[in-house]
C-alpha cells in the first residue's frame, strides 16, 4: 500500500526532519490537506472548458477525489487555463491569478499553452503560457479528454502532498520577468480596463 491513512501515518510517525527529507511534520500536515481539498475556478478561458463539466459530474467525478469547483478567485486554488489564449483573455487570467490567494496552482490544457498551437502564427494570441505565468502542470491533448484532466489533478495532488508545487512562489521571486513579458504583449497597464462598455475597442481591450 502506497496511498491511504495508514501509509500517511507511518510518514508522520517517521522522521520527518531528517536529511533525506524537504518537510517537516507540519508541513507535511498542511500539505496533505491541501491536496485533499482542490478548489478550481469556475472560469473557462478557452475551447478545452467544454471538458470540465464532465468531469466534474457524476460519470468522473472529480469531487472523488476532492476536486471541486469554486465561484470566487478568493475561494480558489486552482485556475485552468483551457486551451488558446488571446491577448484579451490574458490580461483577465492575469487579474484573475493575482486576486487568488497563496498557495495557488495552474493547470494548463492543450498544445495551445506550450506553443500557441493551431494558432503559433496568429496576431492577438500567445505562444507560450509560462512566459506570462507560472504553470504547475500541463495536460496535453486537443482537448484533453475528462480522464486526461483528472491525471492531471492527481498528479498535481501528489506534487503538493511533496512540496513539490510552488509556482506562485516562483511567481513573486521572479515578478519583475513576468511582468516585463506582460507589458510586452498588453502595454503598461496589464489589468483590464472596466471604465467603458465592453464593445469599444479603447475600453474592450
């Protein structure tokens, strides 16, 4: 037996502090209840969003395994980054991603976010996730399937039962170098502007 109480009880009765050994008992606490208790943000930023709902409903059932969804970037962990993403959209991922609180976790979806995909020569969409953001894990596919989706959450559940996942730590050591590649891409002023209606292209954007 590898996973189960009985397996985490003989971790926390172990010597936790010892050389071999990045955690101590606290932390090893903490972290096992983080990985049982994944909030995702009810945000669907592109064309893989059409999977999440079966996931998430009764055929995969992704609350299982203590996956669920939140309505709030302050109720969340997780943000997934479905698929292709436009200028426009990044700016609200970006407002998004800043507005959760720490520790807080990408999933990217698709070949979209590792190399632009279908679109790697489009005008408005970028080619590269992690330039603009850290992402704990990736998920490939065009789109990923449900089971698919849920590797990936395991996965990432037993990189934060190890301390394995701290992108947004890395996020705030390395601010300086995503924000420079944000300004690149959407001007000095990154957040999204709210004082027009949506359909101006002055405001819109």
């Amino acid at each position: 037996m590898t996973e189960g109480f009985l397996q985490e009880q003989r971790t926390l009765e172990g010597d936790l502090n010892s050389e071999n050994s990045h955690q101590n008992s606290v932390d090893f606490l903490m972290n096992w209840f983080r990985k049982r208790s994944i909030f995702v943000l009810a945000y669907g930023t592109g064309c893989g969003a059409i999977e999440m709902p079966p996931t998430f409903t009764s055929r995969y059932d992704a609350e299982r395994l203590g996956i669920r969804g939140a309505a709030t970037p302050r109720q969340a962990d997780v943000i997934i980054v479905s698929g292709y993403c436009s200028y426009k959209t990044l700016r609200r991922i970006i407002r998004t991603y800043e507005q959760m609180s720490n520790p807080k976790y990408v999933l990217a979806l698709g070949s979209c976010t590792v190399n632009g995909g279908m679109y790697w020569d489009s005008y408005n969409t970028i080619k590269k996730l992690e330039d603009y953001m850290p992402v704990d894990m990736y998920v490939n596919g065009c789109m990923p399937r449900p089971e698919s989706i849920l590797e990936g959450f395991i996965q990432l559940q037993k990189d934060i039962g190890n301390g394995k996942a701290s992108s947004w730590q890395k996020y705030e050591e390395n601010y300086e170098f995503y924000r420079k590649n944000q300004e690149a891409v959407l001007g000095e002023k990154v957040a999204p502007s709210y004082e027009a209606d949506w359909y101006l292209y002055d405001g819109g954007l």
